[in-house]
C-alpha cells in the first residue's frame, strides 16, 4: 500500500519495557542486534563495520495523536511543539538513531553500539549519516 | 491506522520534475514553503526561525521495490544496497533533509533554506538536529 510503513526488520534488545530505555540512544543505551528480515537483505550489501549510520525505527508504542509535551517528562516544563522534541509521541512515531555497527553476518544480524528502543520495535530504514 | 504514515504537511517549491532536483539539498537546491496542515498546528509551537531541523518528507514518487542502486546514477557504478545510499527508491520512501527555518507564520506556513524534493511532496515530520 501507499502509504503503509514496511518493517524490513526488527530489534533485538534487552530492554524489555518503555521505563527502561533511555531518552536518547547516547544517554548509557546498551548495544542491540538489529535483525533484517531476509526479503531486505540484499540492501544490506555494502553496509561495513565500524561505520555510523542513521537506523529509523517506527515507535510502535507511540501515541500518535500527541501535538505538544513536557520535554524530558519533566512536570515543571512548559508544554513544547512535538516537532520541536524527539518525543515517540508524535503523528508518525520514527525514531532516527545514529549508531556504529559493531558486526553484521551474511544473514542480515547486525549489531549496533547503543540503542534506546525497547525489544520487538520495528525497523524501517538505514541511511548514511547525514 | 497503525501502520500508515500521516501526511502532516506538503512542500510548496519551484521544482516540478525529478529530472530538475538536485541529488542533495545541499546541492543548490532552492528554498521552499513546507505548509503545515491545520490539524498539526499545534505541534510547530515553539519552532523558531533561525534554527535548522530535520525535516521528514515521504517520497511519494519512489520505488519502493527498488534494493539496489548505482549511486548518483553513474551507469559506470557498482550496483550499492540501498541501506547504504540516500536514493529514494527504497521500501520506505522517507527523505530526510536538514533545513534552516528562514520565516514561520501563525498559520503553519514555514519557508525553509533548500530542499531537494519536488512540488507536493508530503511532509511527514520535523525534528531537532542530531
């Protein structure tokens, strides 16, 4: 369709719920496997280890109706325009993380540096950096 | 639905063809309108001109079957995953543009420093800077 998102692979983490990940993947994130499903492989070629690049993930959890939010879930905050704020909450929950990759197999497992999204999010793109 | 992006806004700009945009933003593009939908409005609250964001466009011209490319179609390239490239035939036709907001009025109307995309491409989300 359209304008349906395509997952073309899922993340393999330790962070099991939303309480525990991070704010953002440079905030003590642990490393993560991304697991590209095997329909996507061949646009993994020429990704190498040891380079950044940018991981887009759909933050399945997301409330997509949220319009404004109190960064960093600090109460005392004044209420801020999502496009202003990487909060998940948002229209189009895309999560853009720049992340080293650590090792990638034949299979399409790749493991990344650090990652603040929990288990089982989906993956739905991989770019240079900007 | 779940999986289907929102189109929060379209990009108003000069460029009517693929054949006349530039391969990156950064690479003569023009300046462009992107117009916010008034359902989002909200969510542009405290965007402020001067400042670059990333933009978030969806191309909605791609191919989104397309796993490899020759980058900056060269004929004479190697054919490149597509996880390794900014081309947008891709499974998830997402552009990502880092802009400056040149002027932003009340009804959602933000002229932006170059873009690279053509007239009436939808908008899918704005981000602060990584």
């Amino acid at each position: 369709m359209y304008k349906t998102i395509k997952y073309i692979g899922k993340v393999s983490t330790r962070l099991v719920s939303i309480e525990e990940c991070p704010l953002q993947e440079t905030e003590n994130a642990p490393e993560a496997i991304v697991e590209i499903y095997p329909e996507y492989l061949e646009a993994t070629k020429n990704l190498k280890i040891g380079t950044e690049v940018l991981l887009f993930t759909w933050l399945h959890k997301a409330n997509r109706t949220t319009l404004t939010c109190k960064p960093r879930n600090d109460e005392s905050a004044a209420l801020t325009g999502i496009f202003s704020t990487r909060s998940p909450d948002r229209p189009n929950p895309i999560g853009i993380h720049q992340v080293k990759i650590l090792s990638i197999s034949k299979k399409g497992t790749i493991k990344i540096s650090q990652l603040e999204v929990i288990n089982g999010t989906p993956v739905i793109d991989i770019k240079p950096i900007l």
